[in-house]
C-alpha cells in the first residue's frame, strides 16, 4: 500500500518559555500543505524485521530513521509478529523546518494500522506519536491545528481560506535544537521586521526567526526580499528554517516570482509552488 505523508508550514509560532523539562512551551497554528513524500509500506518477509530503504542517501537508514523508529514502536505496541518494509520517496527537503521526518513517522504509524488492520484509534495513534518527536501527533489528524505543549497538545483549526504559497529554500538547513538554545539571548537584526503580519485572514508571526536569522543572515533578507515583491503578501520563515515562504496575492504568478528571486537572490534557490490543505 502507498501513503502519502504531507509537509506543513508554522503560519504562527511563538515560545512562551522553557519548561523544567528541559523543552520550551510553544504555541504555533500548523498547516498541511500540498508537498508530500510518499511511502510504499508492504508486509515483510522475516517475522518481526524492519526492512526500511529511501531514495535519498543523505539520510540514515537505521534506527536513528523517525521512520524506523515508528514501525518499532507500532511493532512493539500492538504485538504484531510479521515484518514490515517500507520504502520512502523523499520530496521534503530536510533541514527546512516543513516537518518532512515527522510527517513520515505519522504515515508510517497510519499505514501500519491499515495493512495490518490494527484499529488503532485516533487517540492511540496520537499517544504513540507523541513518543517518536514533538511535531508528529500534528500529522495524525491530516488538518491544520494549533499545537500547544512540547508541540503535542492538538487543538484542530479551521483556516480562512486556502493559502496559495512559495517556498523557497537555500542550499543549507538548520538545526531545530541550536535554534531554541539561541532564541532567549539572540537580538534583531536591523532593517528586517519581525512584528505580526496580517494577511487573508490570518496572522504571520515566527518567534525562531531572531535567533535564525542572526545567525543565517541570508534569511533574513530573503524574507525582506520576499515582502517587497508585489507578488507577495506576506512572507515568513517556517519553524526554524531554513526555509521561508511566500504568501502569493489572487492572481499572482509563482513561476515568474521564483525566476526573478533565481535572478536576483541566488540561482541555486529551491522553490515549491502549492497551497494548503
């Protein structure tokens, strides 16, 4: 069977502190959005194994994978004895701050409960993705939320409308936790604004982007890059990066944007046209 495991963007994400745990308590209004990987997971061949393969070899391929972390731990909780194979076709960049590891683990639990026919439900599924990383329960529902806690605390949300958008990504990635360890003691960089943006109904705002962007300047003027284009009516760096993403105006062009940004910002830009979902 095929399972597609969507990336999602933060159309908000503010910290409200550290906890004693050691995490920060956030609160962000997550979104699907319509780039996906895809999974083809089959039943295996040796009891109990986890064969696990994926197209980009960038990427570990053990136990360290979300996505073999997630078929051990559904193996283990519904105590099913046969193997399982999984292969992964990577459309996500990863190091982008569009939760593509953790949207594979999600697919991978959902899938398992399908081929196997476990009948896990909603809430079992939420309790076991929750073990595996702070963003997967988001992708359990398949709808936009706002996720509260560590990330795992689900509240589903409606957005406005669909929000027509371009992702464009530089050829580096950020590290989700150096960002947090930065975020209480880093400082604005001048001429790049931060404040709440307002736009179709929503509302823009990244708390991760001062320490991201003091760091990875580059960011930040694609950001301000981006605002000013008349394309664009808003613009926000997703997560912690490194990728950041347009708002695109009714009517505008995304192909013509991308090629201008190619031409004046870095010819080696990864863009994505799509929407929400």
């Amino acid at each position: 069977m095929q399972a597609f495991a969507p990336a999602k963007i933060n159309l908000s994400f503010e910290i409200k502190g550290r906890r004693e745990d050691g995490f920060h308590e956030v609160e962000t209004l997550m979104a699907p959005i319509s780039l996906s990987d895809r999974l083809t997971i089959e039943r295996g061949q040796t009891r109990g194994d986890i064969k696990f393969s994926c197209d980009d070899s960038s990427l570990p391929n053990g136990e360290e994978n979300l996505v073999v972390q997630a078929a051990r731990l559904f193996q283990e909780a519904t105590k099913i004895k046969e193997g399982v194979e999984i292969a992964l076709e990577k459309k996500i960049p990863h190091g982008a701050g569009l939760g593509g590891g953790s949207s594979d683990a999600a697919a991978t639990l959902l899938g398992m409960n399908d081929l196997f026919e476990t009948r896990l439900d909603e809430k079992d599924l939420l309790e076991l993705a929750a073990q595996i990383g702070s963003d997967v329960p988001f992708f359990i529902p398949g709808s936009a939320a706002i996720c509260r806690g560590r990330g795992e605390i689900i509240e589903p949300a409606r957005l406005p409308a669909k929000i027509r958008l371009l992702l464009v990504k530089p050829d580096f990635g950020v590290p989700t936790p150096w960002a947090y360890r930065r975020w209480k003691d880093s400082r604005e960089l001048p001429g790049v604004e931060y404040a709440p943006q307002e736009f179709s109904g929503a509302r823009f705002v990244n708390d991760l982007e001062r320490p991201v962007f003091e760091k990875f300047v580059l960011l930040g003027y694609l950001k301000t890059w981006l605002r000013h284009q008349q394309e664009v009516g808003g613009a926000l760096m997703s997560g912690s990066g490194s990728t950041v993403f347009a708002v695109l105006r009714d009517g505008a062009e995304s192909n013509q944007l991308a090629d201008r940004l190619r031409a004046e910002v870095d010819a080696k830009m990864w863009t994505f046209a799509c929407e929400t979902l």
